[in-house]
C-alpha cells in the first residue's frame, strides 16, 4: 500500500484522513479482491462515497466508534497500480469545535488499517 492525497501525520493508533483521501495498490494476480480497513469518524458519524480508479464501489457510514469494514470489490482488477479513493461528505477543524484548539487540521475519519486481499 502506497499514501496518496488527503492524509496527515502519522500517530501511535492510526492516520486522520481529510475529506479527500487516497490509497494505491499494487496488485500481483488479476481477480476480485475485498477492501478491508478499520476506522472512525471524527466529529459525527461520517457519509464516505469509495471509488477504485474512478469507478465508485459503495457509499458507507463510518461511526465515531472505531469499525472493521470489508467491502467486496465488484470489479475485476487486473494487474498493476489500483487507487482508492474515499471522499468524505465533510470534514471538520477541532480549532473551530473547542475553545483553546490550536489545530487547524480538516478532520473526516481515523484510520487504523487499510488493505486490499484477494477474494477466495
């Protein structure tokens, strides 16, 4: 797995996407493959629209309390570089939420793992 756009720091139990955000895959063996990560929302329970390599696959709800999600790919993904996308409905500044936050960061979801297995 590769970082693309739309993702802060690193910290010790994940990374905080912003409202736009981007993995890339590199796949081995054509096939059916399942998305599977763990997150949360930031502020409230977040709307996220996923799209591989700009094909949309699904629109999910991720919740303030830290979810397993796997999603089945319904398209065959040949061999190469595949991007996911996730594009969250809105994001949110902590500074803009609590008095005496400095953080400026756009906020949408945390996310704790990320992968990309191959159906059996």
């Amino acid at each position: 797995m590769y970082l693309g756009i739309g993702w802060n720091n690193k910290e010790i139990d994940g990374r905080w996407a912003g409202n736009k955000s981007s993995v890339m895959f590199k796949v081995i063996k054509q096939g059916k493959y399942l998305l599977s990560f763990t997150a949360k929302a930031f502020y409230k329970d977040m709307p996220t629209s996923i799209y591989i390599d700009k094909k949309k696959v699904t629109k999910i709800i991720i919740p303030l309390s830290e979810k397993n999600f796997s999603i089945p790919v319904d398209l065959t993904l040949g061999e190469g570089l595949h991007t996911v996308h996730f594009l969250f409905d809105k994001s949110y500044r902590p500074s803009d939420l609590a008095i005496n936050i400095d953080d400026k960061r756009e906020l949408s979801a945390k996310f704790s793992q990320i992968s990309l297995d191959k159906q059996k």
